[in-house]
C-alpha cells in the first residue's frame, strides 16, 4: 500500500518517504513470517519462499529508494 501510495506522490522526497515506509514493512512481515515459522503456523518450504520474495522486494525498493537520493 504504501508503494501504490508513494507512486502518488510528485517529489522526490515524498516518493523516497513512501517507499522507505513500505521497506520497513517487508523488514516487519519477515519478523511475523519467522514467529509463524517458530511456532509451526507455517512450513520450512514456504517459510523460505516467503522470505526469498520479502529479500527481493527489500532489493527492488532499495533501488527505487536510491534511485530517488
């Protein structure tokens, strides 16, 4: 949501803003993902998966991040 809502935004800087919030929130769904994954909520095989996708749009958002310095 917040990377729909930052590709709203006309200034860089409240692009970046935008785009830093929505990389913290992938930083907290990989802390629910490894209390899920503690607590057997969810399997080892989707458990890695899930933090596979989280890595790669933790890398895709820091590049847009940099791009917009």
């Amino acid at each position: 949501m917040n990377i729909a809502e930052g590709s709203g935004k006309f200034s860089k800087p409240d692009r970046k803003n935008y785009f830093t919030t929505a990389r913290e929130s992938v930083f907290e769904c990989v802390a629910i993902f490894d209390t899920l994954h503690d607590t057997s909520e969810i399997k080892t095989e989707d458990f890695e998966k899930y933090l596979k996708d989280a890595d790669e749009m933790s890398r895709i958002l820091y590049t847009m991040i940099k791009n917009l310095s």
